[in-house]
C-alpha cells in the first residue's frame, strides 16, 4: 500500500497514511485517461455556433436574370453560396457534442491518474483545512507551507463556503468535493491536495 505522509496547515508532518492498493496504488492506463479527458472536453463544449444557410440570410428572393441567352451563369438567387452576402454552404449549427463514457471506464482513468499523481509524488494529503471566516491569505500560506506550488487541486470532505470561496480566490488553485473529482481536474493539476477526510471517504465510495 503507498505510504503518504499527513501534513497540518503550518507543513509539519502529523502523521502517516496508507492509501489503499486497489485505487491509489494500480498502473496507471493512458489510454483510459486520455479517453476520459477527451469526453470531459467534449461534454463542456457549448455547442452554438451557427452560420447561416441561404434560406435565412436576407434578400435574394425573384431571380436575377433569365435563364438563357445573357451570356452569364445560370443563377437563381442572389443569396447563393457563391454571392456575397450569400448564405454559408455546409456550415456549422449548433449541436449537442456530449457522450457519456461506461462508468468502469470512468473509475479505472479516476484510479489511474490518482495514481500516476502517488507515483510522481504529487499527491499531499493535509490533516484538515480547518476555515471558520473567509481567508485567502490562510490558504495561500498553507498551500506554500506544504509545498503546493503551481496549480493545485484541493479536495475537501464537506462543502465547506469558507473554503471553497477563499480557494476561489487563489489564481491556479480548485477545490472540489472528494465525490465531484474529475479525471481531467487531477491530470489538469500539478499537484493535488487530498483532505484526510476526504481520502477516507473516497475510498469508501470506490474501494
């Protein structure tokens, strides 16, 4: 089992931690990850764009010569594709770009990056982040006091305002709930940053 070490709010080390095997210790699957982040993307795409077609640009309407005998091309309508101010040929409308992955798939890339993060020693896990007022500046110096530079992903065990709120204001920082964690948050991270109590309540969920 990996052995992580617990840290408080000042760095100092508190005690140990052992992370189960069967999330936080298997070989990490690439090719799962890179599914996963592919489908958080796509699901996040809004999907509005919009062109218009020649039947919804304005204008157009009676046909700009007789077929015959002008010498020009064959026309019909002003507002062809071909026209300026014509309408778009094949352009994009707005769609829905989401799909949804089978769920042992999505737990085997939450698993795998977890892992990856344990492996290359970015995975820290505080003994609580205890806020009873809304303190950026108690977070940002906990984050440095552990080592938590760069863009870090913090994940409570209760959907504490205080926290959520004062991390918020932290540029590179995120905080999540240990059962809202995404693959592509994880990978997204350099380092993440795992409550104790959240640990134990993800492994609950996902053992």
């Amino acid at each position: 089992m990996p052995n992580v070490a617990v840290l408080d709010m000042t760095g100092k080390k508190v005690g140990d931690i052992e992370l189960k095997d069967s999330i936080f210790g298997i070989e990490p699957n690439a090719v799962v990850m890179h599914m996963a982040v592919v489908n958080y993307l796509a699901n996040q795409r809004q999907g509005t764009q919009s062109t218009l077609t020649r039947t919804e640009v304005s204008g157009g309407g009676r046909k700009p010569w007789r077929q015959k005998g002008t010498g020009h091309a064959r026309q019909g309508s002003t507002r062809a594709p071909q026209w300026r101010h014509g309408g778009v040929a094949l352009g994009p409308k707005p769609r829905d770009y989401s799909y949804s992955l089978n769920r042992k798939v999505r737990q085997l890339a939450l698993k795998s990056a977890l892992s990856d993060k344990v492996q290359g020693e970015a995975l820290i896990v505080l003994d609580e982040l205890k806020l009873d007022a809304y303190k950026t500046k108690t977070v940002v110096d906990c984050l440095a006091a552990i080592g938590a530079t760069g863009k870090t992903l913090i994940v409570l065990d209760n959907n504490n305002p205080f926290a959520v709120k004062s991390i918020a204001n932290i540029k590179g920082a995120k905080a999540t709930q240990y059962n809202t964690l995404s693959t592509y948050d994880i990978i997204n991270a350099d380092k993440v940053v795992f409550v104790k109590g959240a640990v134990e309540k993800f492994e609950e969920v996902y053992a």
